[in-house]
C-alpha cells in the first residue's frame, strides 16, 4: 500500500526536476539569443543560431521538446524568446508549456566627444 505512493512522490519528485531543468534550459538559451543579437555585428539569425546550439548542447529535444526561438532586434533592443515542452515520464501527459524571454540592448558605436 505504501509502494504506489512511495513510487508516485519519486516520480513527481523527478518530473518537476526535469520540468525545472527545461524552464532553466529556455532561460539560457532566451539569454544567449539576445546576447549575440545584441552585438554590433549580431542579426535575429546570430541569435537564433545561438539559442539553437545551446539548446543543442544540453541535450536538445530530449530536454526541451518542440522548442522554438523567437528573436526580434530594434536599434535599441534584442529580445528573444524561447518556448518548448518538459519531456514526461509519463506518456501522453502535457505539462504547461514552458516561454523564457531575454532582452539586451543593442551595441553601437558612438563617436567620442573632444
């Protein structure tokens, strides 16, 4: 009797761990697309492809399912947003999507003031 619920505690246990993992993984990534949107040579695709390689490298769609990469660049701002799905342990069950958002502002050259 005790079993089956020692069993569901481990299992909620280790899917919330697996969910924070995935929310911490779109945060990054949101945070790497801006950065390198934000450069002065940067462009919404630099910034794409960074989120896409970070989010490669830590483990890509066993970690952050169905992800996509949003990022717009102003003259003022890069802000990206990252959005994915927590793998589950448990077939068929959807967890609540998962959106990170990250803003840099945009580099530029400024001429000096004698």
């Amino acid at each position: 009797m005790i079993f089956p619920a020692v069993m569901m505690l481990i299992f909620g246990v280790i899917q919330g761990a697996l969910y924070y993992h995935a929310s911490d993984v779109a945060r990054h990534a949101a945070y790497a697309a801006a950065n390198a949107a934000s450069a002065h040579t940067g462009s919404e695709g630099t910034g794409q492809a960074a989120a896409a390689s970070f989010i490669s490298q830590l483990g890509g769609e066993r970690v952050l399912a169905g992800s996509t990469i949003a990022v717009a660049r102003s003259m003022e701002m890069a802000t990206a947003t990252v959005t994915g799905r927590s793998v589950s342990l448990v077939p068929g069950l959807e967890l609540p999507l998962i959106s990170q958002s990250a803003q840099a502002p945009v580099e530029r050259w400024v001429p000096s003031v004698p």
